[in-house]
C-alpha cells in the first residue's frame, strides 16, 4: 500500500451513477418512513422503492377538480 495517495482529482459522489435516478434529500416524518420500511421488509424491496412507487401513483392521477368533486357528492347522496 501507498504511503500517499492523491486526491486532488477526486469526485464526491456515488462511483457509478445510476440511469433515470436523481440522488434528492428530503425530510419525511418519522412515521412515514417508517411505515414504509415496514411493509418493505414485509415484500422484500427497499422503502425507497416503495416511496418512489406510491409517489409514481399519487403524481399519476389527475388533480380533482371542483366539478369531480360534486358529481361524486352527487351520486353518494343519490345512493344513499
């Protein structure tokens, strides 16, 4: 082994990036977490795949809008 190595060169970071990800830091509540950490250990996958998934879902659907909103009030009220 080297006595002195140089880093003057050197880069912060992961060594090998990985395609279509984007490192972020993000502040979640405890609780979150670990209620994902949770059913993670439960389906053998990492939380954050799970995070990434559920937020994939949410982003995915289409904003409600007042419209949406009162025709589904409507047909509640109607059925019950």
């Amino acid at each position: 082994m080297r006595e002195d190595y140089d880093f003057s060169k050197g880069k912060r970071g992961a060594v090998i990036a990985t395609p279509g990800k984007k490192r972020i830091t993000i502040y979640l509540d405890a609780d979150v977490i670990d209620s994902f950490q949770k059913q993670a250990e439960q389906k053998g996958v990492g939380y954050q795949t799970l995070i990434n998934a559920a937020l994939r879902e949410a982003s995915s659907k289409e904003p409600v809008t007042l419209d949406a909103l009162r025709r589904v009030i409507r047909e509640e009220l109607h059925a019950a």
